[in-house]
C-alpha cells in the first residue's frame, strides 16, 4: 500500500511539474505569438485558431502519458 502511494504521489508531483513549466513556458511565448497560429480580424469580427500550439500542447501531453503508462 505504501508503494502504489509513493508511485501515485511521485506521478502527481512530476505532472504539476510539468504543468508548471508548460505555463512559464507558454507564458514567455504568449497566446497567439507560435509561428503557424492563424489570428484574422475585421472590423467587427475576430478569429483565432491556435493550431502550433494546440500541436505543441498535444506532443506534451502524449509524451507525458507514454511516460505514465510505462511506469504503470
């Protein structure tokens, strides 16, 4: 009981870790400055698609979850 608790408090640390450095990272970049994010405006009408960081988001997060599944 004690190991699957130190396994579950370890995951839980290296994940907000993780989250933490993702939001200082993302944070010195910036929503919307990613080189590939599409932003178009008008006069009354705004769009904006994040797609390079909607990649950058989906490469950490499976990179992430392959490392949890194989130390499950």
């Amino acid at each position: 009981m004690a190991d699957s608790l130190g396994k579950i408090l370890l995951i839980t640390g290296g994940i907000i870790a993780a989250a933490g450095l993702l939001l200082l990272c993302l944070g010195r970049f910036g929503p919307g400055r990613l080189p590939g994010d599409i932003l178009i405006q008008k006069e009354n009408f705004s769009f904006y698609v994040p797609i390079t960081t909607m990649l950058l988001v989906s490469i950490v997060l499976t990179i992430l979850f392959n490392l949890i599944g194989r130390f499950r």
